[in-house]
C-alpha cells in the first residue's frame, strides 16, 4: 500500500510540473552576476526576456570573471550575459573543445577603445590629429607631479590595457616625454577624466566603451596606423620584444553561452543572437543607470519599457505579447494596466510616504560646483603639496635601500609596543612586500603618511593650543 501511495503521489508531481515550467527553455537558467554596469544591464535585459517573455525560471551566480568562464564550460553556469570576443584564454580553450559559444553581435559595431582627447582640445589645437602630432603638443598635458614631463593617463592598474598602453608609449618613443600614470581603479580613471572636462582642461588618457562616460562628455580619439594583429599580439605581452606600433582592435561583444544551453533552449539561444544594441543605447543606458543610481535590473526594466519596438524584432509575437503584458505596456509602447504595474506603482506610493533625506545628490552637486569654479585654487596647492612635500620625500625614500627602511620600521615598532615578535612580523611584512613585486608603491604609500601626519600635527597642534584655551572651543 505505502508503495502504491508513494507511486501516485510520484506521478502526480510529473503530472504538475510542466504547468510550471514552459516548453520555450529547460529551467533554471543560471547567469553569471557581472560586476560592470554594461554586463549588468545586459544581463538584466537578457533575463527580463527569459523569464518573461519565455516562462524560464531564472538564477544568478556570483563569482569573478574566471570562475564565471570555468563555470560556464562545466555548464554549472548557462549564461554570461556579455563576453569580449577574443579577451579570455579560459573562454577561448572552452570554445576550441566545444564546451561554450558566444553568439550574437550585442553591440553594433563593436566594442571600441584608443587614447582620447577631449574634444574641444582638437577644436582649440587644429594640427593635434594623430599620436605622431603629440611631440609637438606635449605642453597641453604637464604632468603636474613632475612638470619636466606631460602625463598620459593608462587603463587601471592589472589590466590587460595596461600592458599594451606601457609598450605603445615605448615603441612610439613617447615615453621620453610623457610619464605614463597609473590610476589605481576604473573609478579613480573616471574621476580624473570627469575632472578635466568640468574645468575644460587638456588631458591625454586611454578609454574604452561601451561606458557611460563616452555618453556624457565628447571624446575625440587620436589617429593611429591600421590595426596589425601580429603586432597587437605581441603588444598584449609585457615581456614583448617587437617595435611595431598598431592600431586598437575593434572586439566584438557578443553572449557566451554553454553548448548544453544551445541544445535545451534553442528558441531562446535564437533570440540571445538577435539581441544588439547602438552604442547610443547602450553607452546612454549605462549613463542613466549611473546618475541614477539604478541597478542593472532596473536600467533593463526602464530600457524595455522605453523602447519596445527594440526589442520587440528580438522576440516571436507570443514572448514580445508576453513581455509587454508584464512590462505593464502595449508593443506600441502606450501605458497598460497590468498585475506588474499595479505591483510597481503600489511600491512606489509606499517609498512616496517617506521624506527623501538623502543627501548624495546635493553633496554631488555641490562638489561639482566647487570643482568646475575652484579647481585651479586646489590645483595649486595640490602641485605646492606634491613639490615641496610629498616629491621630496618619495625621493629620499627612494634613494634609502629597502634593508633601511625595514629595519627602522623594526626598531619604531619595537619602541612602539616592546614586543620583539611585534618588530619581527612588521619586518618580515615589508619583505614580503618586496618580494611580491610592491615596493615602489608601498613606498608610494609610505611618502603620503608620512606628509599626512606631518599635516595633522601642523594643523591639530595650533587647534590643540587653542582649546587648552577656550571652554567653547573645547565643547565644540
């Protein structure tokens, strides 16, 4: 009896569960969660139309991009929602062996990158076209920590971009004239950038796109000769010995996909290689998410909303029908009741009932006022700090041998705390700094402490002095 009891109720379950799942894809799809805001709202769009339009159940994976592209090989992952055609050996390996595709042609035209200037420094400076021009213009770009030299702007540190920028400069021999600065992230890149536009000063840097920078400011690309591959090759290689100097390749961006996937979920995975963007959509779309503060998922949902006569080519006529209903729209794009829009527009009166006390948009706002109206105040005395302090002290750092410097720090940290294993781990610390390569930033590092305690003490001993003085100083 309790077999025959467990035997129906195991058919039952079969029974139920096609009524849950579609026949349009094999759930769960899991996508790979991309950390860049282009991939996140790809990746938001892809799922809206999975899930949507075709009834799939859908997951998100996290990890970093090699364990995402290992994932995918072992189809533990199906989807990574934008892959840069050519950029990953792990994704290369895979496609060889057959185990992933990327397919489609998410961004018309390519995904482009170069070194930029900003436009109205061609427009003020007609003969400045082409990287061989930059001898002659080298004044514009000072570099103001070392102004014997100008200053190009490389890709964040530990990127790819960083090599083949690094070797361009040497095979042009423009590395006798510009230092070559490395921003330490992606944002610390954007700020500078941002910075000179907001003040209209001259600056020479790499960038790429798709980015939401390339929709909000101009951005003029220098002249190079056409694309070499066995030249770029060997550019890509830091360890490279030829001097050829190339032009940047276009990389298409397309949809890795596990070969699994293509095989469970055809329809879908046609779909996935009509999906593409203009670069105005796209670097636009990432503006919006930015200044808006969206997540990729919300950008995506704004983006299909917008636009449905985008996306409705992508979709057959039932998934484009079924999308629009959830979207809570009509495929002419006019505004329909719908489960999903009453849902939105109930969560939105709810937020309405609370004051809006952020203070992020003003605190922005008025940074970039004083940015664009005192830049040249902090300028200089930013360059009289970099000068006459921090310079000459990451000089004499320098000059001093590593064994020196690691063995005061020993003796300060045992007359610090007088425990010998204390002075032991803070020296064996900075050899393993050494050791793996740092030294010259930890002594990048060093030199700033040492210049803001130097400042704190300038400025707290006169405030310490006062207060000894004064009741309300003291109680404010």
């Amino acid at each position: 009896m309790r077999q025959w009891i467990a035997l129906s109720l195991l058919c039952m379950s079969a029974l139920l569960l096609p009524v849950s799942a579609s026949a349009a894809c094999e759930s769960p799809i899991k996508f790979g969660a991309l950390t860049w805001e282009s991939g996140q709202f790809i990746s938001g769009v892809l799922k809206y139309i999975a899930e949507n339009g075709y009834d799939c159940t859908i997951e998100e994976v996290p990890g970093a991009g090699p364990a995402l592209e290992t994932a995918l090989s072992q189809n533990d992952i199906q989807v990574i929602g934008e892959q840069w055609v050519g950029r990953s050996p792990i994704m290369e390996q895979a496609i060889e062996q057959n185990k992933v595709a990327v397919i489609g042609d998410t961004l018309k035209g390519g995904a482009t990158q170069g070194w930029y200037v900003p436009k109205y420094v061609l427009e003020e400076n007609p003969g400045l076209r082409s990287y061989q021009d930059l001898p002659k213009y080298a004044e514009l770009f000072k570099d103001p920590e070392d102004p014997s030299k100008s200053r190009f702007m490389n890709c964040p540190s530990g990127w790819t971009c960083e090599i083949f920028n690094t070797r361009l400069l040497k095979n042009t021999g423009l590395d006798s004239i510009f230092n070559n600065a490395h921003p330490g992230t992606g944002a610390a890149l954007d700020a500078e950038i941002a910075s000179a536009f907001e003040q209209h000063k001259p600056l020479l840097f790499y960038y790429w796109q798709p980015t939401g920078l390339m929709a909000k400011y101009d951005f003029a690309p220098l002249e190079f000769p056409a694309h070499d591959d066995a030249c770029w090759q060997d550019l890509l290689r830091a360890d490279g010995t030829a001097d050829c100097v190339s032009g940047f390749p276009v990389s298409p961006l397309g949809i890795a996909v596990s070969t699994p996937f293509i095989e469970s979920n055809p329809e879908l995975a046609d779909v996935f290689k009509k999906v593409q963007f203009s670069s105005d959509e796209l670097n636009g779309a990432i503006l919006e998410m930015s200044e808006n503060k969206r997540s990729g998922d919300e950008q995506a949902l704004a983006f299909l909303r917008k636009y449905p006569s985008v996306w409705q080519a992508w979709l057959s006529d039932e998934a484009a029908s079924n999308l629009a209903a959830k979207l809570g729209i009509s495929l002419t794009g006019e505004a329909i009741t719908s489960d999903a829009t009453v849902s939105s527009t109930n969560r939105a009166t709810s937020l309405s009932s609370f004051p809006s006390w952020s203070l992020e948009t003003p605190l922005n706002n008025t940074l970039a006022s004083v940015v664009q109206n005192y830049g040249d105040v902090f300028r200089t005395v930013s360059t009289m700090a970099l000068t006459y302090l921090l310079l000459p002290i990451e000089r004499l750092l320098t000059t001093m041998p590593p064994w020196l410097i690691i063995a005061l720090v020993s003796v300060l940290a045992w007359f610090g705390v007088r425990k010998i294993w204390f002075a032991l781990a803070c020296g064996a610390g900075l050899f393993l700094i050494g050791a793996f390569g740092l030294w010259g930033a930890l002594i990048d590092t060093l030199a700033l402490l040492i210049v803001s305690v130097l400042v704190t003490v300038v400025i707290g001993i006169p405030i310490g002095i006062a207060m000894s003085g004064s009741k309300i100083l003291r109680r404010l």
